[in-house]
C-alpha cells in the first residue's frame, strides 16, 4: 500500500549531500496504472491501483514492483502511450525517519518542481506538519500525478491546462 501526499514548494532545500535518483518513466496503461521506469542503473515494472481505497486525506494506491532488465525495459519504453517524464528526485531527511523526495522536472517539463512523503498510514497523512520549505498540498490535484503529467505536451501546457481548471 502507498498513502503519500504531495506539495508545491516555496523555496529549494539545500540539496548538497541528498540521494539524487535520475529518473525516466512511461505509462503502458492509466487506470489502473501500469508504469515502467528507470531510476539511475535500476529498471522497474509498477502496477498500481486505486479501486476500493478512499482518497479523502492522501493519495493511495495498491502497488506492486517487479524488476526489468535494461532490455525489457527498452522494449516496454517503445509502447509507453504519450510522452516519457524525466525528472531527478532528491531523497531529503525529514523528522520522525520520514523522507521528502523532490522532483525536479527536466526535458518537456522543465520548470515544474514538487516533494512528496510517503506514509504508513492515513492517520500519518492528516497529522503530518510539512517543513516551512514546503508549499501548498496538491495531492487532490490529478495535475500532479506523473501518469497525467505523461500526457501533457510541456511545461506550458500543464501550466494552462491547471490554469483552466482552477478557472471552473
């Protein structure tokens, strides 16, 4: 089970010393989700679903893992529907062992950055208080989900597409 949630971000951390992951990713299927990525030397298959999990205080998901060799994932990444999202995520200590992970967009979407933490429970979730670098809490917001963000030609783009959405 995954139960995270996600914030734009006032100002960057100091990102010195974080576990950085360069990451690229595809989406074979979005409901449920079926995504293939690479995170530095790592190859991953991810299956998530949210059918039957309220989403009221987080964003949850069932998810499962399975490894791919380069291989694999090459050919899997030739079938992705819409665009491939890069972006490089940063692993930043947070209290209680928690971790942000902040991502920083590149490529089409250069300019978008936002931090996500994972929890253990929901519970966890509603009595989070965010550090003061962090921003507005968008886990509601399907903008942010990378397989919505697959589908979005760049930067300028997503930032219309909310933009007309935050309108309605």
């Amino acid at each position: 089970m995954e139960i995270e949630k996600k914030y734009l971000i006032r100002e960057l951390p100091e990102l010195f010393g974080a576990q950085k992951k360069v990451i690229e990713q595809g989406y074979l299927c979005r409901g449920p989700v079926l995504r293939i990525r690479k995170s530095n030397d790592d190859y991953i298959l991810t299956y998530k679903s949210k059918q039957g999990l309220q989403q009221k205080n987080a964003i949850q998901n069932e998810e499962v893992e399975l490894p791919l060799t380069k291989e694999a994932y090459s050919h899997l990444k030739q079938k992705a529907d819409g665009y491939i999202v890069e972006k490089t995520r940063y692993i930043l200590p947070l209290p209680e062992g928690r971790k942000a992970e902040l991502d920083i967009f590149s490529g089409r979407l250069c300019g978008l950055v936002f931090v996500e933490v994972e929890f253990d429970s929901e519970e966890q979730a509603v009595q989070f208080m965010p550090p003061a670098w962090f921003g507005e809490d968008v886990s509601a917001e399907e903008f942010f989900s990378n397989a919505y963000l697959s589908t979005v030609e760049n930067y300028d783009d997503w930032m219309r597409r909310r933009s007309i959405a935050k309108d309605i």
